[in-house]
C-alpha cells in the first residue's frame, strides 16, 4: 500500500440501512481502506514537424527548413517504437501477427505486419558492429 494514492474514493452511506435514517449530519470514522492498483492508459504521442520556407526578396532565394530527420516518409515511428517492437520480437519470441495485434490494443497504434519487419530491419542495421 502507498501512504499518497493518486485518487481517493470515500465510501460513506446516506441512511441507516436498519432504520432508513438519514446520514447526511452523522459523523464519519474511518475504519479500513483498501488500494486497488491501475496502470495508466498508453497513448501514443504525435510529434508534428513543419517545414517552412522563405524567399528572399533581393536574390529570389527560396530557403527551406531541412527536417531534423534523414526519412523522406510523412510518418515515421519513433525509437521507442522501433526499442519496444525490437525487445517484444527479438528478446520474447512474440511473432509478427501478435506484435500487431499487441499494438493495437495496448497502445491504440494500427501497424501492419510490413511495417514491424520493416523496423526490425533497420533494428537490425543499427545493431551491426556490436
């Protein structure tokens, strides 16, 4: 049990269940508690990167942003993505439909069997040289 909960849940009745009386100016002792523990929701964080131009008015130079990232994809997923979907496969043996599947339901993330290969490819690139 933790002394700090995240949330309290009082549980006090309204009436007296012998009688039907009223509870509502009564005083209130604690008598037990218990904790029930929750894991947060997982949400995936969508990091937007936007690319500006500008053109200079003397030389007509149009000057564009680069992105700080060597893909050309417009989404990409990042290495938390690409360490956890490395981890499940390569270290728990969990196989490409289930990763799948995994995602979507813990992590509300659609990916495609494709899409895993594809990550533990480049995974797998990184990891030379070790």
């Amino acid at each position: 049990m933790t002394a700090t909960p995240n949330k309290i849940i009082n549980l006090k009745s309204d009436f007296c269940n012998k009688y039907g009386q009223s509870s509502s100016q009564e005083t209130f002792i604690l008598k037990a508690k218990r904790q029930v523990i929750e894991l947060p929701p997982i949400q995936p964080i969508f990091e937007e990167y936007r690319q500006f131009s500008c053109q200079f008015p003397n030389c007509q130079h149009e000057q564009i942003t680069e992105f700080p990232f060597c893909e050309n994809a417009p989404i990409k997923y990042g290495n938390s993505v690409e360490a956890l979907i490395s981890y499940y496969s390569v270290y728990q043996y969990v196989p490409f439909g289930r990763l799948k599947s995994l995602f979507f339901q813990v992590f509300p993330l659609p990916l495609s069997e494709g899409t895993v290969g594809n990550i533990l490819e480049r995974s797998a690139l990184k990891g030379q040289g070790f």
